[in-house]
C-alpha cells in the first residue's frame, strides 16, 4: 500500500501534538550573512532543538499515535544518526523500547546521544543503506515497528512544522533553501509553504557526492547513485519513495553543492550565527553563496533551514583547517 502524503490539517495536527514536547526553534537574521548573500536571510535555527536536528519533530508526531501494542513490541530505524536521535528521543519520551541500526563509521556524537536517549544502537555495514537492510531484516523477524526515516507521512507532517513555524513568524518569505539527504526535509517544506501561499520558491540542496534524490527528481523516477559525501546527513545511495512523490509535484528546484562547499559553509555558519552547525545544516548557505543561486535571491526575503548540529569533533577540526 503507498502512504498518502500529509496534509496541511496533518501538519496542524502535528503541531498540537508536538507543543508539548518542544518549543518553536529560533528564527534569526545575521547582518553578516545578509552582505554574504546579498539580501535579506533568516536562518531557521533546527540546530538548537534537544537533538540538535530537525526530525525530532518527526519522531514525536509519529511516536506520540502509537497504539499501545505497538509501543509494547518496540521500534527500530535505521540511520546515519539524526533519525535515529529523533526515533530514540520520542522512544524514551513514551515510553517505548527502540533499536536504531547505523553504519559502523557513523558519526560517534550522534551515535553516543542516540544511546544516551535510550536506543540500543547496533553499528553494521559501510552506509546508510547497509544499515537499511539489515535494520529492515529485524523488524521482519522480530515484528518491531519499523520507522522508516522518508516514507513515514506522519514523519513528514511533524517536520513541516518547521516551515510553519516560518511563516507564522514571517510571512514575506520568498524562498526557502532545505537540505535534502532522503528528502523528508524538503517534502515537508513543499507541503507547507505551497498550502499557505502558493508562489513562495523552495529550493532542494544536496551534496553532488551523493546526489541519488536530485538526479531522481530531475529523471523522475528512482535511480541509485554512488554515496561518498563527508555529509552523513546527506549521505544516501537510492531514493525514498514518497518524499520524492512530493517532491516531483511541488518542489521548484534542485541544486547540487560541493563537499567543499559545505564544509565553508560550515565555517561561515559557525562564525557568523555562533551556534554550531554540521555540515548537512550548512548546505542551504552553500547554495545560497553560489553565483547562480545567489543571482536569483537578490531581492528576496529568504530563509535556510539549518536541520543539524551534530559536528564530530574530526569533522570540526577539518572545517577549521579550512
């Protein structure tokens, strides 16, 4: 059976659900960034929420209707680490056991929270996607409920919160820049943006060292392509079935940044907001400081959404070296 995608009452819903939980995140302007660009930016600040990323969101929405036999079996999801924060900080939050299956190089400050918010954290494979199946071989067995980190509509609802909480607080905003990894992210965005006001711009950003949901975007169906970014956020190797529905339908565009570019993103995003940002949270200044997107901005009120701030400390110290 295919999920429908959420709605903007979904994405109301959610919102009630998750108030209890978690307090609206910070939208802030930097003067700073304002001349880098050359106009007028908000950065939406996901990277201050308990789990240092956006899809906690998520992860309350989807945990907070369990029934209570599914809470009792437990969950599991497979991640690269801010899924898997967010699926273990909504797990102790009600109560409910979770494992989380990560790649065995996953970065080890998201993979400490994630223990530390309760998950049993099970390291195997060389990626995300390895970590997929094998994640997905033991819900099978074991008949836990399965979250998966992109086809999950409640997921997705929760995450549009975000873009919500936007555009409560600054309606005149033109053009939103989201990150995409599986593309929960930007579906979401594109849901709620486009049901508030339909000519507001949302603009996809990947890394070009695993660009899988880009080039499905743009070929319109699923394709597999390699995965090698620094980006762990980012990091995927095949599409996620309906973010990418979504996305097809609504999104405006899709760029790709280098891994270069996000890791001086990074540098900027650290200096200039005095928060810290991993590089998957950095892509939308990556894309907003290149000459072709940076043309199109001018003029524009515009907002990135900086979904993380789960930097190890190997990769701060590569940004630092510049």
């Amino acid at each position: 059976m295919t999920a429908a995608p959420p709605a903007l009452a979904d994405i109301l819903a959610a919102r009630r659900r998750i108030r209890p939980h978690l307090d609206p995140s910070p939208l802030r302007n930097y003067p700073a960034i304002d001349r880098l660009v050359g106009t007028r930016v908000w950065i939406k600040h996901e990277n201050l929420l308990p789990t240092g990323a956006f899809k906690v969101r998520g992860g309350v929405n989807l945990m907070s209707q369990l029934d209570s036999a599914t809470r009792a079996r437990g969950v599991i999801g497979a991640s690269t680490g801010n899924h898997g924060q967010s699926v273990a900080f909504a797990a102790r939050l009600f109560g409910v056991s979770a494992i989380i299956c990560a790649p065995e190089g996953a970065n080890p400050v998201k993979v400490e929270a994630m223990r530390d918010f309760g998950a049993e954290v099970v390291l195997v494979g060389h990626d995300f996607d390895d970590a997929r199946l094998h994640c997905e071989k033991l819900a099978a067995e074991h008949g836990y409920r399965y979250i998966h980190s992109g086809n999950e509509p409640d997921l997705i609802a929760g995450v549009a919160t975000h873009t919500l909480e936007i555009l409560e607080e600054r309606p005149d905003i033109d053009v939103i820049l989201v990150p995409v990894g599986g593309g929960s992210g930007a579906a979401a965005a594109c849901i709620a943006a486009k049901s508030i006001r339909s000519d507001i711009e949302v603009i996809a950003v990947q890394s070009s060292a695993a660009p899988v949901a880009h080039d499905s975007w743009r070929a319109r169906v699923a394709v597999e392509r390699p995965n090698t970014t620094i980006a762990e956020g980012l990091a995927t190797r095949t599409a996620f079935d309906l973010p990418q529905r979504i996305l097809r339908d609504m999104l405006d565009d899709f760029v790709l940044v280098t891994d270069d570019d996000l890791l001086a993103a990074t540098a900027v995003m650290i200096e200039k907001t005095r928060t810290l940002v991993e590089p998957a949270g950095a892509a939308p200044l990556a894309a907003a400081l290149s000459p072709a997107v940076k043309a199109r901005l001018e003029g524009r009120s515009v907002a990135l959404i900086c979904t993380g701030a789960n930097i190890s400390p190997a990769q701060l110290r590569v940004v630092v070296a510049g």
